[in-house]
C-alpha cells in the first residue's frame, strides 16, 4: 500500500464562489437537468423568487413579475429594494443580508445570507437591479466575478429589485426549465400568500383561500368524502379532505417554503387529526384507517426555522420561537380546537368523515391475510430476488450526497434489462426486471397490488407500501422498447403507479426513459438520434451515404452504447400531472372501456412512420 504525503501544501482555502461551484450539492441540493421538479435550477429560482415573497410578507409590494424562458429567469418585485450602497454585497458578500436583522424580516424563509449568493455563482451571466425613490443601482456578474458595476442612475420606475440570470451550462448540462414544475411551484407561492398577484410569463396567478384554493385545485371534486375543512390564523393555517386514492397526500409548508419532505410541523399535524378524531368519535381508531385516503396541508410561520439542509426541503424545529413554545403543541392545540368545533358545528361532515375512516377499517381487515401472506413471500424473494438488480446508495440514505442520483429501472424482459445491467453505475442505479406485459389494475383495489406477484415484489423494492416516506429510489424510470408492445407497457405501469401510488408521480419521482431510436454513421463519427428531425440533421451533417440503423428494441443497443446513454446525459421525461389534471378521469379516458372519444382521439392523431432506415 503506497502512502500519500500529506504537507501544508495540501491545505487549500476557497472564496465563496469556488466553493459553492465546488460542492453545489451543499446549498442547491442535486444538479440535474430540469427533468425533476427537486432539480437545482428550480432551487435557483426558488431562492430568488423567496426574498420577493420575504418583501410581501413584510407589507412592501403586491405583484410580483417572473419570466421564466427554457434557460432564462427574470424576477421583478415592487418591495422597498435593496440599499443601494449594498447592493453588490447582498449577492457577492457571504453571510451578507437583511435576515439577520429580526425587525427587517420577521418570519422569513432565507436567513442565512447564502442563497442569492449561490444563484450568483452557479449563472454564467446575473444581474440585480435595486430601484429606491427614483434611483437605479445595477450590477452584472458571470460565475460570481464581477463584470460590470453600473453608477447609480435616476428612474421613473417603481421601488424594487429586478433579478436576471441564466444558469451556467457548465454546471447544468443540458438544461431546460419544464413548465409544469414551474407553474407548480409558482402557485404555491400564491396559496401561501393570499391577495398576492404573481405574473407568470404573462399569465396572472392569484389566490384569496389560501390553502383552500390549493385543496381545490389538487382534488377531484366528484372523488371527495365531503367538503375541504379549513382554518387560518395569523402563523397557522391548515385544510384536509377524504378523497378515494390509496394512502395519505399532504403539501407541507413553513415561512412559504414548499417543505417537501415534511418535518416536526407535518408530524405535529399528522398526529393532531388522530388525536382529535378519536376524541370527538371516543373511539380508540387506528390511526392508519383514520389517515387513509387523506389529503392535507399545513402552513405555519416561524421565528428563526432551522432546516436540514440549504435546500429547506425538511423543517428540523422543535420550537416555534426561542421562548420555547413547541412546534408539536402549538399545532396540536390549533388544529384540536378548530377541527373540534368544525365537526360539532357540522354534524353532516361528521358523519361522512366516520363512515370513511369504518371504510378504510373494513378494507384493513379484509387484506390483512392476504398481505400478511404476501409480505411473507416478499421477504423471502427479497433474499435472492432475481427480478432486483440493486444498487449501493439509496433516496433514504439521508447522509449520503448521491441519494439523489439513486435510480431504479424497470425493463421488460431479460434483453433489455441485460444490457442496462452491463452499462449501469452499480452505485446509484438499479434494475427491476417485468416478466411480459403486467397487469391492467384500472377499477381494482389494492387487493390487486397482493395478489399479483410481480406489483407485490415491485413495491417491496420500491418501499413505497406504507407511503412514500421511506421510498429507496429518487427516480422511479420505466425503461421499455418504443414499439407498440413497449408503448402498452408504459401506460400499464403508469396506471399502476396512478392507482395505488399517485404521490409517486405527484412528488416528481416517476420517469419515462428516452433512448435513441437511430444511430447515424460515418467513418469519422458516430450520432444517436431521438426522433426523426435529428436523424436528418445528422444526416445532413455527416453528407453522403452515412450508414443508418433503427433501434427497434433496447435490447439491439448494446452495454457499451447503452452507457451513454444512462450516464451524464440520460434523458428522461417526467410524468406530470398538471394543475386540473384529475386521476380518475385520466385513467378511465386512457385505460377504461374503449370509448367514442378514445377512438376519436386515436384515428384523428394516428401517424405513420415513413423511411425509418
């Protein structure tokens, strides 16, 4: 073993900027391309649309202004602007900001002065604009050097701060933002902060219920058990409902940061409609029967949060304020008192509400011996499951900064699944291999999910049974070949996770993997192409007689080419639901009794591929 010297030599300090170009993962999370809803680029523009919220919340501006292109974000906020003399160091100073003054900013999401800083460093081109009492200050930067720094100038503009970046493709490879994740993110924004008017690429978003309002837009109005209960104070508000979908949905915030990943105040909540339901029914339920099916959220504003990383996905909290008032009690007290009343006011929502949760009691005991068995079978195959081929690093490994790379995919057949086996990174990328087509589980319970082997096994080594709290992969990738049979494969998984699993696809874990479906050569170099516009731009490219083969399944690409495409530059298309999309109408149209309409939209959309070799 050869030992390596170790001198003052190997000591390094970094500025600010290096150091958040060196290790992004710190203060954005993952990188990504755009193609998941946690990537960093939505981080980036997080982070800045968060200080226009933050001058909201303090009483300066209603309307904020985001223009957001596929690699370009402009955000422009009518707040009280920044002092003019700081301008520069409030987005190239570390541990430089108005947070750390309590009376500025009370209740705020960013205090630690890094965030604008980090959005700063990883753009190839920012710039930040202050407007106060008629006077424009500007300053231009790349990487976080400096380019350009503006004198200060008069304006007829209104007080504010206009943000401008573009994120640096050497950092975001092959980036684009997606609009969905864009505008889901954005209209948190406007449930969080009722009368706030946010302009989204022209197009005006805007909430007065609050909470409520997110409730409406996120259910099916024909699938819910009875009307969404809702209550707001000034640092606590919170809504749920019953509706039909397997397991429990909530949309967790603090300070206006979606907390995706929960925390002390989603557990608090959580615990307090257990709590309260059982003493207004005096019926010790259990409190899965209680909580199936529901679909909640819970908003509250605290001094000083403390988060579990930069990214405030997870609020680690125990107290609201430094007085030491627990985040536990402040919530279960609130949400006691208000859910009480609500009930006993309403008999009518009382009623429904127990005739849900003895639903899910009834449904319990009915799978309980069947899925006893099968976990039994589960835990068996788990052992020496041939249908997992898994990997190192996983989602629920909290302190490993690869878990977000931690990737599962599920292939049909042995040829397929052999070759993604051959050219996967054994750390983070896994394989579940189907046997043929699975099994259309539209219109059946989760019995279903049981007694097939295959979605048993299947949602064993996601870990999803219980919820998607434990969830083992952070990309969830249907792998299949782009023919009819593969096509059919897709949308049988994808109905699958839609039944029984919705929170899957809803928190952006559900992907569709893209592989190229020509490969153009000559003896000089060698192009994959996706769709048939790139076949002819290559062909263009490479002149005269370039040899050209269709990829018909992937089990024709082999290990080597294959890695090119699972590595750096997979491609993946998200599965998204958007705003009004409803489950359950979605499913029927696509997987129910074939229809009129289903014909219509199929003979109207029919295409045929011409001169594909």
């Amino acid at each position: 073993m050869v030992k390596s010297a170790y001198t003052e030599e190997h000591i390094k300090s970094l500025d600010w900027k290096e150091h958040i170009r060196l290790r992004p993962g710190m203060y954005i999370g993952k990188l990504g391309d755009g193609s998941s809803m946690d990537d960093g680029i939505y981080v980036l523009v997080k982070e800045v649309v968060d200080n226009s919220i933050d001058e909201y919340v303090m009483g300066f501006g209603k309307t904020i202004e985001i223009k957001i292109s596929e690699h370009e974000v402009t955000v422009r906020d009518y707040g009280r602007g920044i002092p003019l003399g700081k301008v520069f160091d409030c987005v190239a100073k570390i541990n430089t900001g108005g947070k750390y003054d309590s009376e500025a900013f009370q209740k705020s999401v960013g205090l630690n002065g890094i965030g604008t800083k980090a959005v700063n460093a990883l753009s190839g081109y920012f710039m930040v604009q202050s407007i106060r009492d008629g006077n424009a200050k500007s300053v231009e930067f790349s990487r976080g050097n400096m380019t350009k720094d503006f004198p200060v100038e008069k304006t007829s503009h209104r007080n504010g701060t206009l943000i401008q970046f573009i994120p640096d493709e050497k950092i975001f490879k092959n980036y684009r933002f997606i609009p969905d994740f864009l505008e889901n993110q954005i209209w948190n924004y406007a449930y969080l902060n009722a009368g706030l008017t946010i302009d989204f690429n022209g197009r005006k978003i805007h909430s007065e219920n609050g909470l409520f309002d997110l409730l409406t837009r996120k259910t099916d109005p024909e699938t819910l058990r009875y009307p969404i209960i809702h209550s707001r104070d000034r640092d606590i508000e919170f809504a749920f409902t019953h509706a039909d979908q397997y397991g429990e949905e909530y949309y967790s915030f603090v300070n206006g940061q979606h907390t995706t990943q929960g925390g002390t105040h989603l557990a608090a909540f959580r615990e307090a409609i257990v709590r309260t339901v059982r003493e207004f029914y005096k019926k010790d339920f259990d409190a899965a029967d209680i909580r199936a099916s529901i679909v909640g959220a819970i908003s509250v504003r605290i001094q000083e949060p403390v988060f579990e990383s930069q990214t405030k996905t997870k609020l680690g909290s125990i107290n609201i304020s430094p007085d030491g008032i627990s985040i536990r009690a402040f919530v279960n007290d609130y949400v006691k008192k208000e859910l009480d009343d609500y009930l006993h006011k309403h008999n009518d929502v009382a009623e429904k509400l127990l005739k849900r949760i003895l639903q899910s009691e009834r449904e319990r005991k009915e799978i309980a011996g069947i899925k006893k068995l099968a976990n039994q079978r589960a835990k068996k195959a788990n052992l020496h499951n041939k249908k997992l081929r898994d990997c190192r690093i996983h989602y629920n490994s909290e302190k490993n900064e690869q878990r977000y790379e931690s990737s599962i995919f599920i292939t049909e057949g042995d040829s397929a699944s052999g070759s993604i086996t051959k050219a996967r990174n054994v750390e983070t990328q896994a394989i579940f291999s189907l046997r043929g087509k699975p099994l259309n589980c539209f219109g059946l319970t989760k019995k279903v999910v049981y007694e097939n082997e295959e979605f048993n096994l299947l949602q064993h080594a996601l870990n999803i049974e219980d919820g998607i709290e434990n969830l083992r992969y952070n990309n969830v990738i249907i792998a299949t070949d782009a023919d009819v049979d593969g096509m059919h494969i897709r949308l049988l998984l994808m109905t699958f996770f839609l039944q029984f699993f919705s929170d899957l696809v809803k928190n952006g874990h559900v992907y569709i993997l893209e592989t190229p479906l020509f490969r153009v050569r000559n003896k000089n170099e060698t192009m994959y192409c996706y769709n048939e516009e790139e076949k002819l731009a290559a062909m263009n490219k490479m002149g005269k007689n370039p040899e050209i083969t269709r990829f018909k399944g992937l089990g024709e690409i082999s290990p080597n080419e294959f890695g090119q495409f699972i590595g750096e530059n997979i491609r993946l298309q998200p599965l998204v639901l958007g705003q009004k999309d409803s489950i359950v109408q979605t499913l029927s149209y696509y997987m129910g009794k074939n229809t009129p309409d289903r014909q219509t939209f199929i003979i109207e959309n029919l295409s045929v591929e011409k001169n594909v070799a």
